[in-house]
C-alpha cells in the first residue's frame, strides 16, 4: 500500500504543465501567432532593395555582416544568400526564410525528421488556405462567413514562405533554385 502520508511528488509532467500550463496546444498556437506577427512587422520593416553603382560590393558587405552574425551564434552560414545574388522583389521573402531555417536549426536540427516536419508544415499551411477559403465563401452554415479574401491571402502567403524554408533542407541557393525553376516554367508556357 502506497504510503498516503507523504507529500506529493512533483513529476516531469508536473514542472512541464507549470511552464506550459494546462493547455501546450493553445500555447503553441499564441507562440505561432507572434512569430507570424513578428515576421510580418519585419517585412513592412524591411527597406524595398535599391539598385546601387557597387550593388555586388553591397550586397556582399550584408552577406558577411549577416554570415558573421550566424556562425558567432553557432548557426549554418550555408543558408544565406551568396554575394553574387541580385536584389529582388523576393529578397523579403528570402531574408525571412533564412531566418526561420537558422531559427529551427537551432531549436531543432536538421535531422531528416526535422526536414519531413518541414515539409509536412507545408501540408498544414495549406490546409488552412482551405479553412479560410470555406470561411470566405461561408460553406459551412454552422459559422456562415469567417474569413476575407485577405485572409486566404495571408494563408497562401504563409504557404509560400514555409515552402522557402523547407527548401533550405535540398539546396543551398534555395533563391536561386526557385529562379531557375521559374524560368524552365516560363519557358514551357511561353
């Protein structure tokens, strides 16, 4: 018979439950939603690029300012973008992918599991581009409409950005993959 005397011993679930509280999921959620709002504000944030005299020698100087930043906080330099990159409308997208890769390596790895949750987060975005498009057009008459065109905007956009980091795991250029990709494309549609 277990002793009904002794105090309660805390478990590893109990110090987990007084971090996270009662509900890790819903935690998980709002850390989600900061990070997407963080990442938002950084994009408004972000300076459209510039065409310069030296735009090689700039962006080289940014290259291994950012480089020099990653391999002092013990993160993988081959994510950033080489000096040879132009500017482009996409370098916001770009910058944040990188970020979000060094991010999740850090936290993470970059185990072959780690690259099938990547790509499996990918299917969960666009999962909910399709929540939001059935809140768009109010197929479901429990809730009527949720959701704007805006909304499915967003989500689309969240699609794209997590496919840009989840194509750091098979390539090194990642921005230069997709411009090459892109163009064999647009040469089939003429």
């Amino acid at each position: 018979m277990p002793n009904a005397h002794l105090p309660h011993q805390p478990t590893a679930r109990d110090a987990i439950r007084a971090i996270l509280g009662d509900d890790p999921d819903n935690l998980l959620i709002q850390l989600e939603t900061e990070v997407r709002a963080e990442a938002a504000d950084e994009l408004r944030r972000a300076p459209l690029p510039t065409v310069h005299d030296n735009e090689q020698a700039q962006t080289a100087r940014t290259v291994r300012s950012v480089d020099t930043r990653l391999v002092a906080q013990g993160m993988h330099s081959d994510y950033w973008i080489p000096a040879t990159t132009e500017a482009t409308p996409l370098a916001p997208l770009w910058d944040v992918a990188h970020k979000s890769t060094a991010w999740l390596d850090t936290a993470n790895g970059s185990s072959d599991h780690e690259t099938a949750m990547r790509l499996m987060k990918i299917c969960e975005e666009a999962g909910e581009v399709m929540a939001a498009y059935i809140g768009m057009t109010g197929q479901n008459p429990r809730k009527g409409v949720t959701h704007r065109r805006s909304d499915v905007a967003a989500e689309l956009c969240d699609v794209i950005i997590t496919a840009a980091t989840a194509l750091h795991a098979f390539t090194k250029d990642p921005a230069a993959a997709l411009d090459d990709h892109a163009r064999r494309i647009s040469q089939r549609i003429g």
